[in-house]
C-alpha cells in the first residue's frame, strides 16, 4: 500500500532519476572502456611498428657505419699503396735512366777504343806492305816505322809505341845478337816484321774482344732495359687501377655517410615519436583508469541509494507521512500560493530558456536537461545542472586535448608521408634514368667488343694476304733475276759466236765458194729480243720491288693504324664498363632504398588510416563543436543563474513556511478564518 501510495510522488521521480543516472553512468563507462581498448590497440601497434623501425634504422646504422669505416680504410690503404708505387715507378726511372747513360758512356768509349784499333790495325798492314814489299834492313825497317808514326798520325804512333815497347822487351830477354843487343839477323828486317806482324794479331785480337765485350754489354743493357720497362709498365698499370678503385671506394663512402646521417636522423624521430606515443598511453591510461574508478563507485553509491529509497522505511514513510500531510493538511496561505507560484514561473523560465537554446543549437543535451528541470525537484535541478557543466566543462577540456593530439598527430605524419613520398619519386625518377643509361652502355661496350673483333680479324686477314702477296712477290723477283741472268748469258754466248764467226770468214773465204755465216741475217733480230727480253726481266723486278716495297708500307700503316684504334677502343670499353658497374651499383642501391622507403612509406599511410576515424572523419569541426559546446554552457550558465534566483527565493519561502507551520500547529486546531486571511 505504502508502494502504491509512492507513486507520482517526488520519492518516486528521484528513484526514477537515479535509476535513469545509473544506466546512463553504465553506457558511459561501457563506452569509454571500447574507446580505450581501440586507443590501447592503436598504441601498441604504434609502438611495435616504431620499436620495428629504430631497431631496423639501428641495425642498418650498424651495417652503413661498418661499411663506411671499411670503405676509410680502403681509401687510406689504397693511398698507401698509391704513394709506394710511384716511389718505385721513379726508383725505376731513375735506375733506367742511370742505366740508359752508364750504357751511353760505354758505347762512346767503344767508339773511341774501337776506332782506335782499327786506325792501328791499318796502320799496321800498310807497314807490314810496305816492308814486306821492299828488303830493308832492321835499321831501315825501324826508321821506316817511325817515319810513318810522323807522317801517318791515324794509328801509326800507337803502333810506333808498341812496337818500341816490344824491342825494349825483346833486348830485355838477353836474346843474342850484335852490338847493342840486336839479334842475329840485324842486318834484315825479317825481325822486325815478325814484330809487326805479332802486334797486327794482338791489336786484331783486342779489337775483336773489344767487339765481344760490346756486343755483352748492349745485350746486357737491353736486358735491363726491357724488365726496367716491363716493371714500370706493370707498376702503372697497378696504379691506374688503383687511382681508379680508390675514387670509386672514396665515392661509396661518401655516399654510404649521407645515408648513415639520414638513417640517424629517421631513428631519432622515430623514438621521439614511441616516447611521445608511450608517455601519452602511460597518461591516458591513469586518467581510464580513474575514472573507471570514479564512475564504479558513483554507480555502487547510486544504486545504493535507490536501494536505499526504494525501501519501505523511506519511500513508505514519505508516501504515509509527508505527501498525507501535505494532502490532509491545513491550506495554504496567499502568501504560500504566491511562493509557490513564483517558484513554478522561475522552473518554467529556465526550461523554456533552454529548450529555447536546444531548438536553435540542435543540442540534444539542453533538450534532456530541460525535460530534467520539468519534470525532477528543484534541489535535484541544481545539483544536475552543476554536475553537467563541470562535466561539459571536462569533454570540452579532453576534446581540445585530443584534438591537440590529434593535430600533432597528423602533422607529424603528413610531413613523413610527404617526406617519403617525394625521396620515392626521386629514387623512382634516378632508377628510370639508370635503366636506359645502363643498357646504353651495355649496346656500347658491344659495339666496342665486336668493332674490336672485326678489327683483329681484318688484320689477322690483312697478315695472310701479305704474306702471300710477299711470298709472291719474292718468287717474282727471284725469277725476274734467274730470267735476266740466263738471258744475258745466252745474249753473250751468240754475241761472242757470231763476232767471231765474222771474223774467220774474212780471212778464210774461198772466191769461187760462198760459205755458210750462220743465221746472220736473224742475228739482229734474236738479239734484239733478247735485249728486250733482258729489259723485262729488269722491268718486272724492279716493279715487282717497288710494289712489294709499297704495300709493305701500306701494310704497316695499316697495322699501326689498326693497333691504336684497338688500343683506343679497349680504353673506351674498359673505362665504359667501370661506368657501368658504377651505375649498376647506383641503381641496386637505389632500388634497396625505394624498397625500404615504401615499405616506410606504407606504414605512414596506415597510420594516417588509423588515426582518420577519430582525427580526420568527424561530421562536426572541432570549431564548431567548440562554438557549440561553448554555447550549451552558457545556456545552461544562465539556467543556473534563474534557478540560482530560484533557489535563494525558495531559502526564504522556505523560512517563511516553516514562520506558518508553526504557527498552524501552536494553534492545535484549523486556522481561523482571520488567520487563513493573514
């Protein structure tokens, strides 16, 4: 009885309220719990993905230091390597050319001594003629030699002074002889032509093995010459490439440091970025927690307090006692009426403000306030209303928070996705152009091998040909000289014949009797053609000479010619194929980056999917949303301040009521009726 007697009374529209506030506080925490899972699973995504990306940029730091330090290393190697062979190229220069006029010095003084000798040895002969010729005695034979070492100064006074040195040996050997220690055979030059003689063949000897020792040190000379050249050769060539290998180490290190400072600069972003994206869960994750703390207990206390109220001590004793009383009671005074009144006129205000401001703001919030206000107690009205300011208060402060976040948010992702976007278009763009350069270069270097082929084969051909046209040329001259030979003789052999048949017949002819001259009448003409055939046989080998002299000066033409466009051919190819191993090395290089750059690239992009829902695809701006939150907050600023008006009114009707009521009850009885007119 006491339930149903609740019913309609304010005890049951405060229970209802409650109840409403509890399943409401239930929604709420639901739905705040699904928007921290969806934040929570974004976080750790997030944070795996750039855990990925620092120890990915950490490893590859690692990798293009490494390969930087090395490739230093190289380039200094290479260096060294550098510098120690162009000390030896000029050690080795210097050691040729110091070879090159030590050997210079040799020849001349092989000159001299050579023309030296051969003075001596003439002079020699010439004397041993000239004695030999004529019987002088030893006095006469040595005042010939040295009135030829006065008058023949080439070789004579070398001659003179072996010769003088030969006596002076030969009378110290105590041969025996005459007076003054000549030999037996004083009064001949028999001796000293024997002298001469001996010292023809020692001056022939010393010149022959002047020649020998000559001919040892040239060999020698051009020994040294040749592994002096073949060394310096080789030297240079090592050190072309060398020159060549360092450039290109030099240029992938720079290359790889550029690289490496991009590659830091990435991971330091990236860390900035997981320290930002850990410490805001780590906030966001406190702030969840309580207030699911908070809104667990405020939904424990509200259905405490509908337990509470539900109860028959209190929503029975309010239907029983205080709505009977207010039911059976003593009527109220005008005055009462007229609070009564006032207070009704100031709810209605308040509502009809804010159904006013719910209309033109479109707010569904004014609109269940109002509703609220209409249908609750005033004291619940107030307190309802503070509770939805601070908490409007609060979304605005948290939706101006996540929107910060989400700005940040956008802005550091746009620039990445921007930043990656354009390094792959350039990587794209340097790839495109690698391609075409490099099959260009690859047409080239064909084209080069096979000109060079083409060449080697024409001289390999051009080789034989000569050879053959040599061989033949050769053939034609030797039989051009047998030709001319045999024909000559037998041009003699009739010449002489007939000469000296003419001859015989002039003396021995017989009157009566003519004889037989022989062919006379054909001998000019045999002779004749003999004649020019002997002169083409002279005109066959002198053309065939000088045609076999032209072509082999045309061959060697062509041979040098040929050598040197080979050579410069295989230069071209050689440097070509170093450009193209460099581009192919740009273009994998460029092609690892795009991969690691679209892969960086991706991920971006599935960020910014990711962040679109809560960050981009909202049907209100953040302006707007702030505009009309700003306003339902002043509206209900202004419903406060009426139902504050309300509130301090009803503290005095309230003081003035309980003024009656007492009075009502001090009388024990119904008022008067002079008392209902007061």
């Amino acid at each position: 009885a006491a339930g149903s007697a609740g019913l309609g009374t304010p005890m049951q529209k405060v229970i209802e309220m409650l109840t409403s506030m509890k399943v409401k506080g239930q929604e709420m925490m639901d739905s705040e719990k699904k928007v921290f899972e969806k934040y929570g699973k974004w976080a750790r995504n997030q944070t795996l993905v750039l855990k990925g990306d620092i120890s990915s940029a950490a490893r590859k730091i690692e990798e293009l230091t490494a390969f930087a330090d090395k490739a230093d290393s190289d380039v200094a190697e290479l260096g060294r390597r550098i510098n120690d062979l162009d000390a030896e190229i000029s050690d080795l220069t210097g050691q040729k050319k110091a070879a090159t006029e030590d050997r210079k010095a040799q020849h001349e003084e092989y000159l001299q001594v050579s023309t030296d000798l051969a003075e001596s040895v003439d002079a020699l002969e010439r004397a041993i003629q000239m004695l030999a010729s004529q019987n002088y005695d030893r006095a006469q034979a040595e005042a010939l030699v040295q009135q030829l070492a006065k008058t023949t100064p080439d070789g004579m006074p070398r001659v003179l002074g072996a010769f003088l040195q030969e006596r002076r040996a030969l009378r110290g050997d105590g041969g025996a002889g005459g007076p003054g220690g000549a030999p037996a055979v004083a009064g001949q030059s028999t001796g000293v032509l024997d002298m001469l003689k001996k010292l023809l063949d020692e001056f022939r000897e010393q010149s022959g093995e002047t020649e020998k020792q000559e001919m040892n040190a040239a060999h020698a000379f051009s020994m040294t010459e040749l592994h002096l050249s073949d060394t310096i050769a080789a030297d240079q060539a090592d050190r072309d490439e060398k020159v060549v290998t360092k450039g290109k180490r030099a240029a992938e290190s720079a290359e790889a440091k550029s690289e490496l400072a991009e590659t830091k600069a990435g991971k330091e972003a990236s860390e900035k970025l997981l320290s930002e994206v850990e410490t805001t869960f780590e906030l966001k994750s406190k702030v969840f927690e309580e207030n699911q703390q908070i809104r667990t207990a405020e939904i424990e206390a509200i259905g405490k307090a509908v337990e509470i109220l539900s109860s028959p001590e209190a929503s029975g004793s309010y239907s029983k006692r205080i709505a009977t009383a207010f039911a059976s009671g003593p009527p109220a005074s005008f005055l009462q009426l007229a609070r009564r009144v006032r207070r009704t006129t100031s709810s209605d205000r308040a509502v009809a403000l804010l159904r006013a401001r719910a209309a033109s703001l479109r707010s569904k919030t004014l609109s269940e306030v109002a509703a609220q206000i209409a249908e609750n107690p005033f004291a619940k009205v107030i307190d309802m209303v503070e509770t939805l300011l601070e908490k409007l208060k609060e979304e605005a402060a948290n939706e101006a928070e996540h929107k910060a976040w989400c700005d940040k948010g956008l802005k550091a992702n746009k620039l990445k996705r921007n930043k990656k976007t354009a390094e792959v278009n350039e990587l794209q763009a340097q790839i495109e152009e690698l391609v075409p350069k490099i099959a260009e270069m690859a047409g080239t270097i064909e084209q080069l091998a096979a000109e060079q082929a083409e060449l080697t084969k024409a001289i390999a051909d051009a080789t034989a040909i000569r050879q053959e046209e040599k061989a033949e040329n050769t053939a034609i001259v030797a039989d051009a000289k047998a030709g001319a030979e045999a024909v000559k003789k037998a041009h003699i052999v009739l010449k002489e014949f007939y000469a000296s048949q003419g001859s015989l017949l002039q003396q021995q002819q017989v009157p009566e009797m003519e004889a037989y001259k022989g062919m006379q009448r054909t001998q000019g003409g045999v002779v004749g053609m003999l004649e020019v055939i002997a002169s083409d046989f002279s005109r066959l080998k002198s053309e065939t000479e000088a045609s076999e002299s032209s072509a082999a000066a045309e061959y060697e033409t062509f041979m040098a010619e040929s050598e040197a466009t080979i050579k410069q051919k295989h230069d071209a190819e050689f440097k070509m194929k170093l450009d193209m191993d460099q581009a192919e090395f740009e273009k994998s290089t460029a092609e690892k980056d795009l991969a690691s750059v679209s892969a960086e690239l991706a991920k971006a992009n599935d960020y910014f999917e990711e962040l679109k829902p809560s960050c981009v695809q909202v049907h209100v701006s953040f302006k707007e949303r702030s505009a009309q939150r700003e306003q339902e907050i002043e509206a209900l600023k202004e419903a406060y301040r009426i139902l504050d008006q309300k509130k301090a009114a009803q503290a005095a009707d309230d003081r003035g009521d309980q003024a009656v009521s007492g009075a009502c009850r001090g009388s024990r009885g119904p008022p008067t009726a002079s008392a209902r007119r007061a």
